[in-house]
C-alpha cells in the first residue's frame, strides 16, 4: 500500500510548479514543520537523502514505509516516546552534514502550535534552524493536522525561515 501511496505523491508532485522562497543552506541543518504540510513536502523534497522524525506509533509505522519509498531516512521516536534515542540518532546524523526533518507541532498537536524538540535539537547540535512551510490549492483532509493534498498542475509554495532561538512558535 505504501508504495502505491508513494507513487502517487511522486506522480502529484511531478506535476506541480513548485515555487521556493528563501533556501535550505548547505550542510546541516534542522528542518521544522508543520504536520498538515507534510504531504506536499514529502513530494517536494523526494529524494533528498533527509533524515525525518517519526514517531514510534502506528500512524508513524505506516508513514515509515512511505517515506522510504520517497528517498528519505527515517529515524523512529518523538517527545512522547522514544525521544532519547531519537535525539542520539538525529544528532549523529547533524555531526554527518545531514538535513533533520521534525514536524514541530509534535505526535498529538495542537496544529501549527510548536513544541520545543526541534529548536533544541538544532540549538545542540550547533546547526541552522529553519521552519518550512508549503502553501497550495487543494484538499483539505479533515484529520487533526488538516493536511493538504495538493491538487496536479497547482502550484506548490515552499517557504524557507531561518528561525532565531525561542521564536519557533510563529507561524509565518
């Protein structure tokens, strides 16, 4: 099922126009999300050779698959389980020259409201804080991150944010 899933999101995210402001740095860095967005930046940075954040729950367990099919690494835990290990995990990855992926509105929610995992992270790891967020027309699923698919041939807004320490909680 998953690789069907990521087939259609390679397909969708084929045919968007996807238009970029500000830009990822090179190097390391930690990338803060917003759940509701994961979707279209799942399709938007395929490939990418990031290293994502995913909780040890069974939501998690299905998304694992899918994102793999999308060329992500994925490491396992989240504030509310397995957060330790996962930090060890991501700050090995940081000291790589890698990109972490962490939806900062956390496991449960609420939606856009951000926990303080991935600002520490970075902060700890010495390494650029970013928020990313993706603006589309398209359907709004009605779960409680509200994720949007966006529809083909739309286009697909991807903003990049260098977020100074202790102001994550912004949305743009």
């Amino acid at each position: 099922m998953e690789r069907l899933v990521a087939w259609i999101v390679r397909g969708l995210a084929a045919s968007w126009r996807v238009r970029a402001e500000g830009a990822l740095p090179a190097g390391a860095a930690v990338i803060g999300c917003w759940h509701g967005d994961a979707l279209v930046l799942g399709g938007t940075h395929r490939d990418s050779g990031m290293v994502v954040m995913v909780s040890l729950s069974d939501d998690g367990a299905r998304g694992v698959a899918l994102l793999r099919h999308l060329g992500y690494d994925v490491v396992r835990g989240s504030s509310s389980r397995g957060a330790v290990q996962a930090a060890r995990t991501a700050l090995r990855a940081l000291a790589c020259g890698r990109k972490v992926v962490v939806a900062m509105d956390g496991p449960r929610g609420p939606p856009c409201a951000a926990k303080p995992g991935a600002e520490w992270l970075a902060r700890s790891a010495g390494v650029p804080f970013l928020r990313c967020e993706a603006t589309a027309t398209g359907l709004r699923l009605a779960t409680w991150d509200r994720m949007i698919v966006a529809w083909p041939w739309t286009t697909v807004r991807v903003r990049y944010a260098l977020i100074p320490p202790g102001d994550a909680a912004a949305r743009a």
